[in-house]
C-alpha cells in the first residue's frame, strides 16, 4: 500500500489511554503516540489554524509520549475526534450529488442553491471502524456499498463549526428498499457505515479515486472503479456545508459532525447483490487508504407480545 503524503492525525487508546499520533508509517514501524485527553484534539481545531505545525504545538510539545510499533493490538484506532465521554457526534450526509446522476453537469452558478437531498445516519459512536463487522437488517431489499469522503467538523462553545479535515468511509445502505419506495430512505439507511480513522488536514480533496472488491467464499465476486472527490460532484461542497450549518440541530456546542458528501454508482448498479457474509474491500488508491469490512445480517430477538396487542390509548 502506498502512503499518502499528506498530512494525517488519528487518535487511538492505548493501554486504556488516549493518544493522538501524526502520519501513517508502515506496517511494523515505530510510532510515538502523545497523551491526550477526551476532547482535546477536537479543542485544538477549536484554538488554532488547524495546521499540522499548530496541532503539534498545541498537542505534542510536553505531552506525555510512548513509542509503539505499528499493528500493535494494544492500539485500538478509534473514529477521527469521536468523543467517547459523551457520545456528542453525528453522522449523516447527501444523496443525489454526483455528476453521473445529473447527465455529467455542474450546478450553475448564480442560479441559486437548490440543495440536495440530505439523511441522518446515526450517533457517532455507531461508526464501525475498519475491520469490524457491518450489521444489517436481516431480510435486506438490496444492498450498496457507497465509498465516500466524510467531512468532519467540531463546533465551538458557541455553536460554530470549525472545519477539521477528511476521511473515507463505506456508506452501507439498502438501495433496493429506497427504490421501493423514497419515503422509506430512513429505513434504508439504518446499516452501520464504516469510517477511516485516518483524518487527513487540508482542504476536501478534489479528487479521490479507487477501487472496490467484494470476496464472497474466499474468492472476488465483484470489484469495479469509484470516483468520490468534489470534482466528480454537481453539487460545491462549500455550499452543500454552508446549507447544512444553517440548521441550529447541528450547530450544538460541541458536537462533532460526520459529512458524507455521496457516492458513485456501485456494484448494485453493475446487477449485483451483495450477500450475508461478504467482505467489502475499499481501496482509496488516491491517498493510500485501504479497509475491509464484512457485513453480516442481523434478525434481532422480538419484542415481547405482539405489536398488535399494544396499546395505543
């Protein structure tokens, strides 16, 4: 796997601690993880510029340190700024924004910002990360797979959001169910959604590409090409944001926000149904970020008595 040159922050636990780290060495090499605090990366996006050298200054110089080889299991990667005190995040996003859904064009300028249709995911703390399983509701109409960029924000004291940076995350949804029907588009995306724990400083990236594979028994079933960078949208991911944080909801102090920016056609739109027990690899070959995930069907126990006996009085 190639490594991205850009700069990175992730935060992780070890040994029961919390720690941030920069960039993203190889398989077993050495990495010094600082000592901080629940919220304090976050706050630091609050305090500074948001640049590698001011979240250094502001999170490294004096910190505690330990030196640790990567891959060590005693290092959990936890969800770019994820307050696990609190649980105080969300995740959501934007459907609909990619050129290929709009015959190739871009949104005109000076018409106006229509914008486009947006969905609640969950609490931030419903993210899986890499490697953990993707839980879906057992009897699935059709699933997608969507790879995208994921926007995260902090919001200051007052309300305000500050921009953090990026990372890739795999959307997982049940298509089928929202061409059921649209009105259903709730239900369809109540599938956990995996994300990167890699938060890349700087700007959205204008483009992000790679590759995705599902392995099904051992061997690939599918794999095709996606693009998810701002270029490949119709929609300006300024304006997309800017419409967003115009809703006080998201605006609580605090809170930290996952934005997913939308998808490219997927195997789903290829004719192909994507099954209990197969594993999606996604490989951002743009930026170095491979993950895999497997996603399993869950039938959940059921309630007590039957739902048509409760009363509704």
């Amino acid at each position: 796997m190639s490594v991205s040159p850009l700069p990175v922050l992730f935060e992780a636990t070890y040994r029961s601690a919390r720690h941030v780290g920069f960039g993203r060495p190889g398989p077993g090499a050495r990495q010094t993880l600082y000592r901080v605090q629940d919220g304090q990366v976050a706050a630091a996006f609050v305090a500074t510029d948001g640049s590698e050298a001011a979240l250094r200054a502001a999170l490294a110089e004096g910190a505690e340190t330990v030196t640790v080889t990567v891959g060590d299991p005693e290092v959990r990667l936890l969800p770019p700024l994820l307050p696990t005190a609190t649980g105080n995040a969300l995740l959501s996003g934007f459907m609909g924004t990619h050129k290929k859904k709009w015959g190739g064009e871009t949104a005109p300028l000076g018409a106006g910002f229509t914008p486009p249709k947006w969905f609640f995911k969950g609490f931030g703390d419903w993210v899986r990360l890499p490697g953990e399983t993707l839980n879906v509701p057992a009897r699935p109409v059709a699933l997608i797979e969507e790879p995208e960029v994921a926007l995260v924000y902090v919001n200051d004291e007052d309300g305000t959001p500050h921009y953090a940076g990026y990372t890739f995350g795999n959307d997982l949804c049940d298509i089928g169910l929202h061409r059921e029907n649209p009105g259903y588009n709730p239900y369809c995306k109540l599938c956990d959604t995996a994300l990167t724990p890699w938060l890349f400083l700087g700007a959205p990236p204008r483009t992000a590409s790679g590759r995705v594979t599902i392995v099904r028994d051992g061997a690939t079933a599918w794999e095709g090409t996606f693009d998810c960078g701002a270029d490949d949208l119709y929609y300006r991911v300024r304006e997309m944001a800017e419409h967003l944080f115009s809703f006080p909801a998201v605006r609580r102090p605090g809170l930290v926000n996952y934005v997913l920016l939308g998808a490219d056609e997927a195997s789903f739109h290829d004719g192909f149904r994507i099954a209990d027990g197969d594993r999606i690899g996604i490989d951002v070959k743009s930026h170095g970020v491979t993950f895999e995930n497997q996603v399993r069907y869950v039938s959940p126990a059921p309630l007590p008595g039957s739902a048509a006996t409760v009363s509704t009085a």
